[in-house]
C-alpha cells in the first residue's frame, strides 16, 4: 500500500508536467540539516540563547534517536523495494542511506515545531503563526513522499517520535536550566548516547544485499560513518553547552548593531569551519585515523564551536559595543 501511494503521486507528478516538483524541492531543503543549524545559529548567537539550546538539543535528541532506528530497522529506499517508483533526481542527492525513519522529517519537527511549541520570555507567537510552523512542518514530511524518496510510513515515525521528543524537551529544559547540577547529569547523559551510538553502529551488522549493478545495495561502513558523524556533533553539543553554561555566560541582550555584527561574524566562521571540515578530516586520516573517528572529531570541533567558541569569542567583542555604546 505504501508503494502504491507512491506511484499515485508520482502519476500526479508526471500527469502535471513537473509542475510542483520545484516547490516541493524548495520546501523539503527546510528540512536540511545544513539550514536549521544556520537557522538557529542565528536564534542562538543573536537573539534567545535558551530559545536556541532548546531547538539544538530536541534536534540532536531527534537525530541521535533517528540513528538509533535507521541502522536498526535498515529499511532500504523506496526505488530499491520497487524500481517502478522514480524520485525527482534532485532529491536524490540527499536521501542516502537507509530510508526508516525520515531524517528530515524529524528535524523539520524539531525546529519548525519547536519554534511553535517554545514559550519565549521576549516574544509571543499568535495562534495562527504557530499553525503556520505546524503546517510548514507536515509539508515538509509530506514532500518527502512527493519527491519520491521516503514511505508515508518513514514521515508518520519521524513526526510521531519528533513530536514525543518536542513535548519531552518542553518539560525537561526548565529542569536542566533550573535545577542545580542537572546540567551535569544532562550532559553525562547527551554524552554517554553519543558514545552508545558509536559503538552500536561499529560493532552491529548490516545487510549486504547485492544490487542489480553488482555492488552492495547500502555499505554498513557508511551507514556506521554517517552514525559517528551525528554522535561526534552531539557530543561538542553537549560538552560545548556545559562550558558556556558554566564559563563563559554570553548575553543576547543586545543592541540591534551588535547583534548584526553577531550575525556575520558567526555565520561567516561557521560556515569557513563547516566547508574546512572535510578537508581537516582528510589531513587525520593520512596521520592514521579511520575516516569514521576523523569525521566524529570535525563534527565534535564544528559543534564546539557553535556553542562554546563563537559565544566565546563574541563576548569579548560585546565589551567594545558596551564602551562605544
């Protein structure tokens, strides 16, 4: 049934000319993680510091969790099961991997629905606005069908298990932020998954079912790779979260000028560090290490970086913006 769903939409595709596929391929790119981290780099840098811990800790609980599944189920894609369905060739670029649950249907739950679901101290969202994010957040999962690349039953998993972990981090933030030592069980915990993940993902099997091309339909090694990826930025989440919590305390009670230069400054160094990211793992594989562990310790740095070392660095610049002010 789930395939047959998919071959009526792509009827609906093909019968239409295309004519939608372009919206569609705009709308699931909301659900990238790529875009959501600049999103709430944003948010997080400039504008609500606890707003944007929040949305990075339901969508790393999101991902890590989404890892957890993906290797365990190892569910193939859609056009592996059938090779009557035919994605839209642009969003194949993406939708690697196995295809159980949606990766970005769970991060379009964590950040579009956790804006919706956040209770701000500087703002109030209107009724309509958070149904505007509620629905931006079904498109997003619905376009992972339209396009071809995910089962309804791979979009209804990642929205019900995303919005278990939305309602979780709703209730538990104010613990963690409030309760005295409870950042140091929350990130002994975020930490002790990550590494959980690492070694499931290293020590489990995975299918070697052969392709009609002769090769092995989804390599376990990347499957495990694309694990220690997501568990080396959960870990300077969680390490780099305590240390500016405990530290460093930056302030995104800002003036307008401030928090423009903010804005560059950090989206300007991410973005350098994210695109060096690669080539820095290469260099630690010619000195030894496997790939995997080479691009665990990019991600820890990139991520420690969002949240410890750019808040580090911007705190001594607010001290010029307070004198000039």
């Amino acid at each position: 049934m789930d395939i047959s769903y998919l071959l009526l939409l792509q009827n609906l595709r093909e019968a239409t000319g295309g004519i939608l596929n372009t919206f569609f391929e705009i709308v699931t790119k909301l659900g990238e993680t790529s875009v959501l981290m600049f999103a709430i780099g944003l948010i997080y840098w400039c504008y609500d510091k606890r707003e944007g811990i929040f949305l990075l800790f339901t969508l790393y609980t999101n991902r890590i969790i989404n890892g957890f599944i993906k290797i365990t189920a190892c569910v193939y894609r859609p056009w592996i099961r059938d090779p009557r369905v035919i994605p839209v060739p642009e969003a194949m670029a993406d939708a690697t991997g196995y295809s159980f649950p949606s990766g970005h249907t769970a991060n379009a739950t964590s950040f579009w629905g956790g804006l919706a679901a956040y209770k701000s101290d500087k703002y109030k969202f209107s009724k309509v606005l958070r149904i505007i994010l509620v629905v931006i957040v079904l498109l997003i999962a619905f376009s992972r069908n339209y396009l071809g690349v995910h089962t309804p039953q791979d979009v209804v998993v990642a929205l019900v298990i995303g919005a278990a972990v939305l309602f979780i981090m709703t209730k538990l933030m104010p613990v963690i932020e409030n309760k005295p030592g409870a950042d140091v069980a929350a990130m002994i915990v975020g930490v002790a998954f990550c590494v959980l993940l690492i070694l499931y993902a290293a020590l489990k099997s995975y299918p070697s079912d052969i392709g009609a091309d002769g090769k092995v339909i989804v390599e376990g090694s990347k499957m495990a790779v694309d694990s220690y990826k997501t568990a080396g930025s959960g870990i300077g989440l969680f390490v780099g979260w305590f240390i500016e919590r405990r530290f460093i305390k930056f302030s995104t009670d800002i003036g307008n000028t401030e928090r423009i230069f903010r804005a560059v400054f950090c989206v300007f160094t991410y973005t350098v560090l994210s695109e060096l990211s690669g080539s820095a793992a290469d260099v630690l594989v010619g000195m030894g290490l496997g790939s995997g562990l080479a691009k665990a310790i990019m991600q820890f740095i990139c991520l420690m970086y969002f949240t410890a070392g750019a808040p580090a660095i911007i705190k001594q610049f607010s001290r010029f913006f307070n004198k000039t002010a």
